[in-house]
C-alpha cells in the first residue's frame, strides 16, 4: 500500500481539479440559467446574448478536466505502466492540482451570479448586455485562468515523474 501512496496522492489531485471545477461550473451554470429561462419566456428573441452568458461558467469545468487528463497522461495511465511515483511526488502533483481546482470552483459560481445580473439587466436594456453583462462576467475569467495556467505549468514544467 505504502508503495503506491504517491499515485493515490496524485489521483486524489486530478479528481479534486475534475469535481471542484466542475461543481462550480455546474453551479455557475444553473444560477444564470434560472435567470435566462426568466428572460426568454417573455423576450425570447435575446436568446443568443443570453446564452453566452449562460455558458461562460462553464469553461472553469474544462480547465478541471484538462488538468486532471494531463496529470493522468504524467502517469502515463493510458501507457500500459503506471510511472512510480514517490509520495513526495505525489503530493507534489495534488497540490499543483489545487488552484484550478479551487479558483475554478469558486470563481465558476460568482460568474455564474455576475451573469444572471447581466442576463437580467439585459431583459430590460438590451443594449448594455454585452459591454456590461459579458464583460464583468469575462473579468472574472482571468483568475479561473490563471489557476488554471499555475497548475498546468506546475505539472508540465515544475514536477519531474520517472
């Protein structure tokens, strides 16, 4: 058991970056998509700016998963043999794991609140949708990228795996 510590550390890493950004993206898309069926069942001609702002939470749960598959192709888990991984190692991959994880969960729910403000501004001037909707929910984008940018260039470039 004790052997195989470090790669339990390190699955441990890639499902937190998976399910903690993906959670959040869930939770970013269901807030802005209550406040876009609101919308759209009385104007629903403003489907495609509402829509944008629906989904940009989403992109929190790609960077996740993209983390997590390259931790999995670091093992070499679709190679055949597993690479040894110390615990040290291990732990080194879970927490290199942890800003996409945590910024992409929280930073995914509170666009998905900047968007449903955005989507009900939008229902009543429609003309600001874009500069002020999109724009402050893409703001917060940034740090759901830069976690995501730390924890790939971390595992790329910071951890070495035999």
């Amino acid at each position: 058991m004790l052997e195989q510590t470090g790669l339990i550390f390190s699955l441990v890493g890639a499902g937190l970056a998976v399910f903690l950004a993906g959670i959040g993206s869930a939770i970013g898309l269901g807030i802005a998509s209550k406040s876009a069926t609101a919308v759209l069942s009385e104007k629903p001609e403003r489907y495609g700016i509402l829509m944008l702002m629906v989904v940009l939470p989403s992109t929190q749960g790609i960077y996740g998963f993209v983390v997590g598959l390259f931790v999995m192709i670091k093992l070499n888990i679709f190679g055949g043999s597993v690479a040894a991984v110390t615990w040290y190692q291990g732990l080194q991959i879970l927490a290199a794991c942890l800003p996409v994880a945590i910024a992409g969960w929280i930073s995914a729910i509170h666009q998905g609140k900047t968007g449903a403000a955005g989507i009900m501004m939008a229902a009543k001037r429609p003309e600001l949708a874009f500069k002020a909707g999109v724009v402050f929910a893409a703001m917060i984008e940034l740090y759901a990228i830069l976690g995501f940018l730390i924890s790939l260039l971390v595992l790329m470039l910071g951890i070495k795996v035999s």
